[in-house]
C-alpha cells in the first residue's frame, strides 16, 4: 500500500490536467513526459500576448525577458542554486556540449566516462576526443547495478591526466542511482589534480530531490521535458561558481554579451552560453508544468510515491514467471528494467503492449524493456500492464 498524504485534491483527480494520460498506461516518462493543459494554455498564450503586442516590439521583448529571468528563478528552486549559475539550453545534449566543447583541453588529456552513457553523450566525447587528440577511459558501471562499488569502479579508471568525469545521475538503461555525492569527493581527493565532473541529469531531473550546491557538483545538465512533464526543447545547465571560469563559449550571441557604444564584453553569468532566439512560449510551458507538480506535493512526496510504485511494479514482474528484473534490489528510482524470456523479441512484446494502450520502450544495451514509472501513475494500472503483459506471453 502507498503511504497516504494530504493533498488538496486525489492523484486521480490531479491526473485529469494531464490530458495524455487519459485511457492509456503511459510509462515513457524516461522518453517524454505528458503535458499538462496549464503548460499548453500557458504556451497558446505567450504566442498570442506577442502576436497582439509586437512580436518585436519594446513591450513584447522586456516582457520576455522578465518570463525567462523568472523561469531561471523556478529552477533554481528546483535545484537549491542560485540563478546566475543556471544557462538556459534546449536539451541535456545540448548542455553536454557547452561543456564538452568549451574546456580548454591540452593533448593527452584524459576523458573518463561510465559505460553506461547515452550514445548522444558518447558521441560529443569521442568528436571532442578526435579533435583534440585526448584518450577516453570508460569506468566499468553496468557490472555493478547488482554487486561491486561504482566510486570503486571510476577510481580503478582514474588517470594522472584524467581532466573530466562524465556520468549520469541515473543510469539510462537500468535505472542505477549513482552515488554523486560521493563520487565528487572522490574526484577531490586527488590534490594535484583538476578533476571537474560532468552530470547527464536526463533521469534525474524532475524526478529526485535535489540539491546541486550540497553535492557540489561541477556541471550538471538537465531538461524539462522528460520526467518533469514539460515542453520539449527547454532544458538548462549547471556550471558551479568554482568552475564557470574553465569554460569558454563556442557558440556566442546576443543574449550571451553586454554590448554599449565603445565595445562588446561576455556576461559574467550562466546567460553566457545563451546564443539568441528560442522558442520562448515554451518557457511559459515549463513555468506553468512546474507549478502544477508544486501544488500537488513537495519534490520529496512526489519522489516518494515513485519509490513507492516502481517497488511494487519490481515485486509484481518478480512474481511472474519467464521475467526477470535487471536490478535484484528494490529501485531507488522510477525506472524498472526487466527481461522476458520468450519467443517474442522485445520490440515485439512493447508493440503488442501498446496495442493494448500500455506504452513502455526496449533499450538495445542490455537488452531489455523500461518502464518509468512516475508519481502520476496509478497501482491499477501497474495491474493493467501485469495482464496484458500475461496476455500477450501466454499468446505467443
């Protein structure tokens, strides 16, 4: 049974202005979250306010950038930082790459990354690491979801010229909490050594409570529209005060300089790495989602109930026969990996599923299915998707 809150209004209740969860198992909030109907109004609006008032007018644009100075504002609430520290992006690959690309690397530096990362992140490391003639080490992650020590595991691939650490939060494709904290003290601890860490938040974000100045992390980037529910292409990035010198801008514009009459200087905050013009109505999507997830629960209730339905999800593909979960330890996250021993592959199992309204994905390394399982979801529909699940084996 989940432990009960008081809310102002039931989770089912709560669901009705997520029109998307409407007559569906939706467990894909690791791929896109739905979209509540304050997030579409909030974005319908912003586009009218500025079709009636410009859109290129002096009150449209200071209307603007009153809008994004307060979204700064509401994630770093959400992160425990300070506004100034935070560059809006439109996607974690996006923040990967302001990173990635604007350290100041020297030949032979060393890259070290989990074997877990996302190949989009892969991809950035091994472009920067042709480029610049630097080597990349892989910590050995995957091996221990289940037994070993994952700070054990990075320290073993640290280098005397190991310059950066990129890992995620959350494992992807298994759901592994990592032990960020802990792995920032690591990179400490070597004193002759400028070890900087950057975090892959696309799991983590929206879905832990967090604090980034308490775990002092380095960089860490994030999005809004996976498990936090909001409009695709608005995301951010962390870069601490400690290392916001390390990095230099490869992509500059306007919204990242000071300009007056005798020169052009760069801001001195996270609006640096800012180019130009986004899609500004979706950062009023972003804005109005978090304040529909705030009026319902804290981050730590809504983090809570996750644990909570993603063990009981764990228990019940347990109790089945021919399936087997890739963690062998109740989730600390809303991802719940698992294999099915059948004829069927697994991309056939998720068709199957869908067609019966229940949407998971398969991952390709390990090869698997993941649900993700949010604070939104219901114990009956964990049930629903335990049957067609049984119906679409036992069909075969």
């Amino acid at each position: 049974m989940l432990e009960s809150d008081h809310h102002s209004v039931s989770i089912e209740e709560h669901r009705l202005s997520f029109p998307g969860l409407n007559q569906k198992v939706y467990l894909n909030f690791g791929g896109q979250g739905s979209l509540p109907e304050a997030a579409l109004e909030a974005i319908i609006d912003t586009y009218n306010y500025l079709q009636i008032n410009g859109p290129f007018s002096l009150k449209a644009n200071s209307w603007l950038g009153k809008r994004a100075v307060s979204l700064r504002e509401d994630l770093a609430k959400e992160l425990q930082v300070d506004p100034k520290t935070l560059t809006l992006t439109e996607s974690v690959t996006a923040g990967c790459n302001i990173i990635l690309w604007g350290i100041n690397w020297q030949r032979g530096d060393r890259i070290l990354l989990g074997d877990c990362e996302h190949p989009s992140i892969v991809a950035i490391v091994e472009e920067v690491a042709r480029r610049f003639d630097l080597a990349i080490d892989f910590a050995p992650l995957k091996s221990t979801l289940n037994q070993g020590n994952p700070i054990e595991a990075i320290n073993q691939k640290i280098q005397p010229n190991t310059r950066l650490i990129v890992i995620s939060h959350i494992l992807w494709n298994s759901g592994q909490l990592l032990p960020i904290g802990e792995i920032v003290e690591l990179a400490r601890s070597y004193p002759n050594r400028s070890i900087r860490i950057l975090i892959d938040a696309a799991q983590s974000f929206g879905l832990l409570p967090l604090n980034l100045t308490e775990l002092g992390i380095d960089f860490y980037a994030f999005t809004g529209h996976k498990w936090l529910c909001g409009p695709a292409g608005v995301g951010g990035l962390y870069i601490s005060p400690e290392a916001f010198s390390s990095i230099r801008p490869t992509f500059l514009g306007w919204r990242g300089i000071n300009e007056d009459d005798s020169n052009i200087t760069l801001k001195n905050d996270g609006q640096r790495f800012e180019i130009g013009t986004s899609a500004y109505p979706q950062y009023e999507g972003l804005r109005a989602t978090l304040a529909v997830h705030r009026e319902w629960a804290s981050r730590q209730e809504r983090y809570r109930r996750i644990c909570q339905l993603s063990t009981q999800l764990w228990q019940l593909l347990n109790d089945m026969p021919n399936i087997q979960c890739l963690s062998q330890q109740p989730p600390q996250t809303g991802l719940v990996c698992f294999q099915v021993n059948s004829r069927l592959s697994h991309i056939q199992i998720v068709a199957k599923l869908e067609e019966r309204g229940c949407f998971l994905r398969t991952l390709k390394d390990p090869d698997c299915i993941r649900a993700c399982v949010h604070y939104l979801t219901l114990p009956s529909e964990l049930e629903i998707l335990l049957t067609c699940l049984k119906e679409v084996i036992e069909n075969q």
